[in-house]
C-alpha cells in the first residue's frame, strides 16, 4: 500500500463500504451503525493521494459503495471516473468548496459518469445547497442531494445514524434510490 493511503479500520460483514477520509481524521461514528449489515473499510488517505491508490488498496474488495468526506472528495471523484467499474456508488459528505466551472474537462467527464452519487449536506448554518453541490447536481445526472437535518459541517459526527441511514439505503438502492423504503423520516 501507497504511503499516501492506510487502512485504519476493517470491521463488519457484508458488501464493502469504503469510506475515504483524511489521514489524521478520526473514524466516523456512522461505521459503527453500518457494519451492522456492511464490511467497513476506512483509509486514511495523505495529500498527495490518487485515485490509482486507492484502486490498489480496494482491489479485492470491487465494486464498493464509495464515501468520502470533503478532504478526500477530489480522489474518490477521480476514482469514480478512471475506475467506474470499481464504484458502485459514491457518497459525499459535506461536499467542499469545489469549482468545477473552473475545470471545464472535469465537468464534461462528469455529464458521462454513471456511478450513482449522494451528496449529503447538513442543515444548521447552511443558507441553502453549497455551490459545490450545485454544481455536481448540475453536473452529473445521477446525482442526488440529501439535506441531513439540525447538523451541520461534521454531519457524521452529529448525526451518525442518519448518516449511516442514508449510505446504507444508497448503498443497496443505487440508481433507484428515493430517499428511504421503510419511512420517510429518517432518525428525528
């Protein structure tokens, strides 16, 4: 395994989940809710990250559901559009400042990307759906977005089981997902 990446956390059974996070980062506190029906995989990953990282250290575990939060957002998109057949699914957290428009061949590929995408975004202190979100939305055309109530920035900090909620519905819906199968109200 690539300096840049390691594996801090391999628990549960089931198809694989693979959340992508900073390297100094803490595990979520949603990986406990979701290795009840999911295999866990959390990788801390450097800086200096690529996509083709990451495809090394998941290679036996194809296709994952793929999560990354914001400071891993840029490698686990890459991965998404080089390995497509690699991720099932891919999950933002709290999507960063990302200027798409900017990167006009960014954008394009996106349009083509048919990897199902979930950007979850937390309510308190936002004034409507980031930028970043937008753009994706825009962007992409399975792409959804999904307000997590009364949390904020560290949505899966704050409201880990709405959180794990959320991926796991994702994580089996795919393509198809709405929001929920059991309810429409997800962890008040």
């Amino acid at each position: 395994m690539s300096d840049q990446i390691s594996l801090r956390q391999d628990t549960g059974n089931g198809p694989v989940i693979v959340l992508l996070q900073a390297a100094d980062a803490v595990p979520s506190p949603a990986v406990a809710a979701l290795a009840r029906d999911f295999r866990v995989q959390v990788y801390g990953i450097g800086p200096a990250a690529a996509a083709g990282d990451v495809i090394k250290a998941i290679a036996a575990a194809q296709p994952v559901a793929l999560v990354a939060t914001a400071a891993a957002a840029r490698v686990a998109l890459g991965l998404a559009l080089d390995e497509p057949r690699a991720v099932s699914t891919l999950v933002r957290i709290d999507p960063p400042q990302l200027d798409l428009a900017r990167d006009a061949a960014i954008t394009d590929r996106l349009a083509g990307l048919t990897t199902p995408l979930l950007v979850l975004v937390g309510t308190r202190g936002a004034a409507g759906l980031p930028p970043s979100a937008r753009l994706l939305r825009k962007a992409m055309p399975h792409c959804h977005v999904m307000f997590v109530y009364d949390a904020g920035q560290k949505l899966d900090d704050e409201r880990p089981e709405a959180v794990a909620a959320a991926l796991a519905e994702f994580a089996h819906s795919r393509e198809r997902y709405l929001v929920t199968t059991r309810s429409g109200l997800l962890h008040p």
